[in-house]
C-alpha cells in the first residue's frame, strides 16, 4: 500500500509507557508511518526518550513546545504538518495492534480522497498492564450525525486516522476547542464522511491518571449532578459560534442555519425559542440545558 501516512503525537510527562507505544507504531505491518511529536512542556524523561528514538528511527521527528494542554499542542501538529496522503492522532500511553494502520487505510482508500474522510474505531480496553478489562468507555457502536456530535463527545481521537482533504479544511480553524479529536469530528462531520469501524486494533489504557478514567456508574452520575448545578462554561454553543464564524461561508446550505442557532441561541429570547423547537437537537436533558443556558 504506496500512501504517505504521518502519524501526529502530543507527548507531556509520557516516560512511563512512551516507549512501548512508539515500538507499536514503528511495528506497523504493510504500511511506512513516519511519526511527527511535539513535546508540550514535559518536565520527566520524555524528551530524552524522543531524543533516543528520533536518533535511532529515521522516520521520527519530534520538538520540544511551551505548554499548550492537549488539544491546543495536537492542533499545532495538525496545522505545521506538511502534506500526506494520510493522517492518525496518537496518544502516549495506548499500544497499536500491527494492523491499525492497514486497516484504516484500507477502508478510506475505497472512497473518493477528494471527500474530506475521518476513520474511527472501537477500543479494547485494557488495564495499566495491558490485561484487557470489561469496561465500554465509548458508549457508542455507530457514527453520530452532526446534532448529536455538537452535542456530545465520544469517539476517541486515538482511533482517528484522516485524509489530506480533512486536515486542509481542519486547519483553518483556529477558535475554541474543548478538546482536538471532538473538534475534528463535527469538522468532518459537516463537511465530509465518517468511517466508524465496529472492530479494533487498538489497545486503549484505563487507569486513573490518564484523560478518561474508568468510573462507577455512582460516581459518574454524581459528577453529572454536580455540573448541572455549577456555573455553565458553555462550551458547545461557545465552540458552535466559533465554528460558524470560521465555516460560515463554506459549510453545506443544510446545516448553516442548524449550526447558526447552536451558536446564537443565548442572544435572546427569540433565539432560543426557534433553537427549542429545532427538532434536529433532541433529549429531554438538552432541551433543558438550552432553558438554563448551559450548553
């Protein structure tokens, strides 16, 4: 399979399983990746690691950043990226099974490459030590459609592998993003085609330092209680705005005015009231975040 694949990895404080993940994804089988890594202010024995291995492959790149957080530091690397046929988010603590990539690919190369394509996948849970664990993180076994993916994230941006149509229209955005992957998702999403594959080539760490733990179903539903009643940050309508803003001259006619009531709806009253009975957005519990104007 002939395709330019740069794989994209945001390192902080990831001595601990970084080399097991590099050794996973430089075992690709039937496929060349080259890995680009930028460092978002690592203060353990990551850059050393990155120094070793970009020494010893070449095929790794890496540099050393100010500290960005994690969606900020993976949209650098999307944005300075230079052009390939093929792109995959990467995270520092997962393993790659030898065909992620292949199996990826395989499946987007089937469609038209001039489409904007984003391939997603399920997860294998496991635990610190790579014993897989009876946990579905990602309660979902489908794409969403554009509502459902303004309102919600699921799919982790560890599984995404994308085209060079994608990421030129990805990085012209540069607005508020509460996180990369679900950022690049509603991109795709409006603008392009989802690819969920049901099965998985990934090994997908549960433990409770890394971005999303394994939780009780009590302490989930708690944590869900306590956000209803903290002061709303409203990220998805702030998102919304700001995507219309950047898109509004280049999205699909179908969903411009869907996406303008997201973003507007706290102007006024008015505003809200056409957002309520929009029947694209659906659930009881949105319907009354939007009444309390936190979403």
């Amino acid at each position: 399979m002939k395709n330019s694949i740069l794989v994209l990895l945001s390192t902080y404080n990831g001595e601990r399983y970084l080399e097991e993940l590099l050794d996973s994804v430089l075992n690709q089988k039937k496929v060349n990746v080259e890995i680009l890594i930028r460092d978002d202010g690592s203060k353990d024995k990551t850059v050393e690691i990155l120094e070793k291995y970009s020494n010893k492959h070449s095929n790794i790149r890496y540099y050393v950043g100010t500290n960005l957080g994690y969606a900020k530091s993976f949209w650098e690397l999307l944005k300075n990226s230079k052009k390939y046929d093929y792109y995959a988010f990467c995270d520092q603590d997962d393993i790659w099974l030898e065909d992620k990539m292949y199996s990826a690919i395989s499946k987007l190369s089937q469609r038209d490459s001039k489409i904007p394509l984003l391939y997603t996948s399920n997860v294998i849970p496991v635990d610190k030590n790579l014993k897989k664990i009876n946990y579905n993180s990602f309660k979902t076994n489908k794409s969403l459609n554009v509502y459902e993916s303004f309102q919600k994230s699921i799919l982790p941006g560890c599984t995404f592998v994308f085209n060079y149509s994608l990421k030129v229209i990805a990085e012209k955005y540069d607005g508020y993003m509460e996180s990369h992957d679900w950022t690049l998702y509603n991109i795709a999403n409006v603008f392009g085609e989802i690819l969920f594959d049901n099965n998985s080539n990934i090994l997908y760490r549960i433990y409770s330092e890394n971005t999303i733990g394994q939780e009780s179903i009590s302490k989930t539903l708690l944590k869900k209680i306590k956000r209803f009643f903290q002061k709303s940050k409203c990220t998805r309508s702030k998102f919304a705005k700001d995507f219309y803003k950047c898109y509004m001259n280049d999205m699909p006619i179908k969903y411009k005015k869907d996406i303008h009531e997201f973003a507007y709806y706290k102007d006024s009253k008015s505003e809200k009231f056409l957002f309520l009975k929009n029947k694209n957005y659906k659930g009881f519990i949105f319907k009354i975040y939007i009444i309390l104007n936190k979403i």
